[in-house]
C-alpha cells in the first residue's frame, strides 16, 4: 500500500473498496494535451463503513467512482470491490450504483426502470416485482408509479436511481452525489437511507460536496484534490484538534460602546445589542468575561473554536495549490502527499459545520 | 446471457417505436407503394406487374435500410452522450451483450417496419390484380436480410463514431455495397491500383447487390424477381452470407465499444 489512506478491518474478508496507485491520464480530442484526472489514488474502504469522498469540481470524484464501476479503464493502478478486480462482471453483480446527475430513459416508468435493472441483475420476475413494490415505498415514489420518468423532478430522478442501484440488494452502495438536486427533507431522506443502509451491514461509498452531510453520517472521510488525495481518516481524526479561537457572545447594556471588549478580538460581529466575538486561541477568557461584567454585559455564551470539516477542506485543496511542496511526505503514492491532518491524533471535539457551500463540489 | 441481452433488446425496441421520425418514414413507404399506381398508367401493359412490385420491393429496400441507418447512428450514440448508459453497463452486463441487445431491439423495429412495408406492397399489388407470389417473399426475405445487414452497418460506426459521421460512412458502405460487382466490373479496364482498390472495396464491404434481385440486369438481360433465378436456396445462401456479415460487424462494434471510456 503506497500510503496511509487505509480503513483496514482486522478480519480476514477482503475489503468493500481497495484502490491501488490508480492513475487516468486523458487526451483533449483536438490538441492532444495530456490531462491527469488521477494520480496514484490509493484508499481502502473497509466492511459496513460509510465513506464520504469529498473534493472540489474537477478533483477526480467521478472518475474515480466510474473507474470502480468499470465505466473508465485507468491508465494504471488497480481496484478491486469486495475482493473482486476491477472491471468485472461478479463485482458489479454485488455493488449498487447511483451515476452522478443520473440519466435514465425518460419514457420508462420508475418501475419499468427497476423491472429493466432486475432483469440485468438476473432477478425473476416475481422477486423484481417485489423487490420493485418495495423500494419505491421506500424512496417515497409510490405515487408517482405511472407517470414515466420525463415528468420527474431532479429530486424524484435522484429517488429512482437510488431505488435501482438497490435492486439487486447489494453488498456494497457506491452513490456518485446522491443528495445533489434534493431540497433539505430529500437530503435528510437520503441521509437516513444510507444510516439504514450501513445497520443492515451494507458498505456505502459516496461522493459529495456537502460537507455536513459528511459530517454527519460518514464513518470515515477521504478528500481528494487535482487527481491525488489529500486526507483520509475520520471526521473527528481528520478536523485539527488543537484549539483555534474562543468564541465569545455578550449582550450589551443599551448605549454601551463595545470598543473596550473587541480588543485583540481576531473577529468582530456585531446585530444590535448582541455582540459576538472571535478572541485568540491564547486570550484570557476569565479575564475578557469580567471585563464584559464590568462593563455591564451580559455573557451569552463561550465556546472553543475547532476546525471545521470545511476548513479542512479548504485547508487540504488550497495545500495542493502549492504545488510540489508537499511531496516529500509519502511513498511511492502522491496520495500521502500534503495529507494535512491525516495523522492527527485522538478525536477533536465535535466541530459545527455552520455552512454546506455548494462552491466545493 | 439471454436475459440480459433480451432485456435490452426489448428497452431499445420501447426507445425506438416512441421515435416519430419513423412514422414519417411508414408514411413514404406507403406512398410509394401508391406511387406505383400512378407510374403505372405511364407505363406499357406488359410491364404493369414488374413495374408494381419494383417499386414496392425498392421501398422496402430503400426506406428500410434509411430505418436501419437512422436507428443504427443514433441508438448507440445517444445512450453514451445521454450517459443513460452509465446505469446499465456498471450493472452485471458484458458490454457486448449490451451492443448485441440493441442491434436485437434494433433488428426486431425493423422486421416490424419491413413487415408493415411488406403488407403495403401486397396491398397495393392485390388492389392492382398483380399477383402475389412466392418470388414476392422471397424477394422480401432478401430485403429484411439487407436491411439488417445496414443495421449492422451502422450500428459498428456507431461504436466509435458521431451520428453525422456515422450515417455518412454507413451511407457510403451502403451504395458501394450496392454496387459491388458494377464496380469491379467497371474496375477490370482500369489501371492495376484502381483495380486493385475495387477489389478490396469489394472484400472490405458487404455485397448488398445479392440482396437487390429485383429490376437486377444479369448479361443484358431484365430478370425482375424470378422464380427461376432467385431459387429458395439462394435466399438461403445470401441470408447466411448477410449473417456473417452481421456476426463480424456486431463482433467489431462490441470490441470497440468495449475498449470505450464513458465519461
């Protein structure tokens, strides 16, 4: 294994996902210009985890999960799902696949849709129409059974493509973006899916850009950056632990002047009487506290500040910016490369994710 | 195997008959067959029953491989630039059932169309009091047969190529094949490479001229559709000609198809 980016189980049952060294190198159709999609990605996914992969538009998400789903040959490198290489036929049988934006023929219906995936996982007809009956009750679709698929939402689509990739009841889920296009109830659906999903012992895999989605139900976390990865641990292992600020929020007397307790702030908010605080890692809380009782204040609330997800994020796609510098950290592998705060010991305190900003797709 | 291929064959059949360009072909089809009740009031007596079932076999012929090109270019490509096709090869299918299983649903809307062209033409014979025969099926037999070999045709372009692109090269094939043996006739008083080019035009591209009996000119003569020369062994012999031109050409599209990334 080229890098730290393992979720090795001690058992002996080979591992959901492993991916090796795996490397995509196009060609632009006119000018022929090389363009490097994947550079040596190596990770591993262990049994019954769910796994958040997370990076930027353009970061290699995609690739790498049509790579695992046999619909891209790498260039180099290796994959294997549940113990079987990549591409083949026995993996896929096992695996449930979500396309990113997926495109299904809009003149089937949702369950024309999963009679056709049951049928290509081989499934008889009764168990299809079964299988059929219950995952629409399940994606919410049911009464959208006879419109055909060109009448659905972008979030009813995203509903159908989920219920097919489950047909076959499958070992392992791999879900390209399967809360893009969903509203927060269709997000939260989803979400309690994939939990179900992971206590009936499945594996899921899947890419997103929204980083409270990972952080709230991902077991382990993997952020890839310009074709190479750059983090892999879990949401606690990976978010800094040290403390970086202290949030403090104070209500003031009417006509107070704040002047006297922004002091050394390192951020300043301000809504009418309310003012709210970022003071250094290194302040004196109890001595800033009794400066704002003096002053008449009353404190609200104190609170350490923590890396977010999102900072990590940022942090770990801005490092790989800085082209180069971080390549004396791993083997063979650029994925240990500038892994930020893939080492990070022990677990930070649980860190709020205040915002899920569509920039990092 | 057999499932998953028929699976596919029947979602291409369901995509095909929703696409309305090919009721607008049934419509020309049909005209034709009533074009030949207008040409035959120009024409001589004595040719009144060529003329008719001419017309009505070079329908087939025509509109049927058009049909074959026109689905062959477009229900490949558009499965990869539409990504419908994402969901079903990372399902547990072998790319080249999927290539097989659409040529299936392809070939079953065009047996379909070949059938509603067929059953004009006999129409429109029966009306004018031209007898239908069994020269007639046969020479019906060999039409299906040529439309399914452009199937074939199309569909291999298809695999690695735009529908622009495509309908042109599976066209082209299409009128060499057509003229397969005028060209190396025409070829015999040329120079050695010009020769030598119709020659390998000739290998490299299906002879469809087997499948055009009708209105066919064999040592000067006007054989029309023959009893006597297009005997049932014939069809049997250029059929199984036509399905080795169909195996080779689906085997090519699925090895390209299969070396294809989907991005």
């Amino acid at each position: 294994m080229a890098d730290g980016a393992t979720d090795q189980a001690p058992g002996g049952e080979p591992p959901a996902i492993e991916v090796v060294g795996l490397c995509k190198t196009y060609r632009t159709p006119l000018r022929r210009r090389r363009v490097e999609a994947l550079r040596g990605v190596t990770f591993t996914v262990e049994r019954g985890h769910i796994f958040g992969f997370v990076g930027p538009n353009g970061a290699g998400k995609t690739t790498t999960i049509r790579t695992l789903m046999g619909l891209i040959r790498p260039t180099s490198g290796r994959a294997a799902l549940l113990g079987e290489p990549v591409p083949s036929r026995a993996a896929r049988a096992r695996v449930g696949f979500l396309p990113e934006a997926p495109y299904f023929y809009d003149y089937l219906t949702v369950g024309e849709l999963l009679d056709l995936a049951g049928r290509l996982f081989g499934l008889p007809a009764a168990a299809r129409r079964r299988r059929a009956d219950e995952l629409i009750e399940r994606v919410g679709l049911s009464r959208a059974r006879s419109q055909s698929l060109k009448k659905f939402s972008k979030g009813m689509l995203q509903r159908a493509g989920l219920a097919q990739a489950l047909m076959n009841d499958p070992e392992l889920v791999v879900l390209d973006e399967p809360m893009s296009g969903l509203d927060p109830i269709g997000r939260k659906e989803v979400r309690d899916l994939i939990l179900e999903l992971r206590d009936r012992g499945k594996t899921v895999f899947f890419s997103t850009h929204i980083l409270s989605d990972v952080e709230a139900i991902t077991d382990r976390v993997a952020i890839i950056a310009r074709g190479q990865l750059q983090a892999h641990g879990t949401p606690s292992e990976l978010v800094r632990r040290a403390v970086l600020g202290i949030d403090v929020a104070v209500r003031l007397p009417a006509g107070a002047d704040a002047g006297p307790l922004t002091a050394g702030a390192t951020q300043v908010r301000r809504r009418g009487d309310e003012l709210a605080l970022t003071l250094p890692a290194d302040a004196d809380a109890d001595a800033w506290i009794a400066r704002a009782h003096a002053a008449g204040a009353k404190v609200i609330s104190v609170a350490p500040r923590h890396e977010t997800l999102e900072e990590l994020f940022l942090r770990a796609v801005d490092a790989r910016g800085a082209e180069g510098a971080d390549e004396s950290a791993g083997g063979p592998s650029p994925g240990a490369a500038g892994a930020p705060a893939a080492s990070a010991s022990g677990a930070s305190s649980a860190s709020s994710t205040e915002s899920a900003p569509e920039a990092a797709t | 195997m057999i499932g998953r291929i028929a699976a596919i064959a029947l979602n291409t059949f369901r995509e095909a008959v929703r696409i309305r360009v090919l009721y607008g072909i049934l419509v020309l089809a049909v005209g034709a067959n009533l074009l030949s009740l207008v040409v035959r009031e120009l024409a001589a007596s004595a040719d009144e029953a060529r003329i008719a079932r001419d017309i009505g076999l070079a329908g087939i012929s025509l509109f049927g491989s058009l049909t074959a090109i026109f689905l062959g270019v477009f229900l490949l490509y558009t499965e990869v630039s539409r990504r419908t096709v994402h969901a079903i090869v990372s399902k547990p299918i072998e790319r080249w059932e999927f290539v097989v299983g659409k040529y299936a649903g392809m070939a079953l809307v065009l047996s379909v169309l070949v059938g509603v062209f067929a059953a004009a033409m006999t129409g429109t014979l029966a009306w004018q009091g031209v007898p239908v025969s069994e020269v007639i099926a046969k020479a019906v037999v060999l039409a299906w047969v040529e439309v399914l070999v452009v199937a074939a045709i199309a569909i291999f372009f298809s695999s690695f190529s735009t529908p622009f692109l495509s309908g042109i090269f599976a066209l082209g094939v299409w009128a060499i094949g057509r003229v397969t043996p005028d060209l190396e006739r025409a070829a015999q008083a040329a120079s050695p490479s010009i020769r030598w080019t119709a020659k390998a035009a000739a290998l490299l591209v299906p002879d469809l001229h087997l499948y055009a009996v009708s209105g066919r000119t064999v040592d000067g003569a006007h054989v029309s559709v023959n009893a006597d020369f297009v005997s049932w062994s014939y069809v049997g012999l250029a059929s199984l000609s036509g399905l080795g031109w169909i195996a080779g050409l689906l085997a090519l599209a699925a090895v390209l198809f299969h070396r294809r990334d989907f991005t």
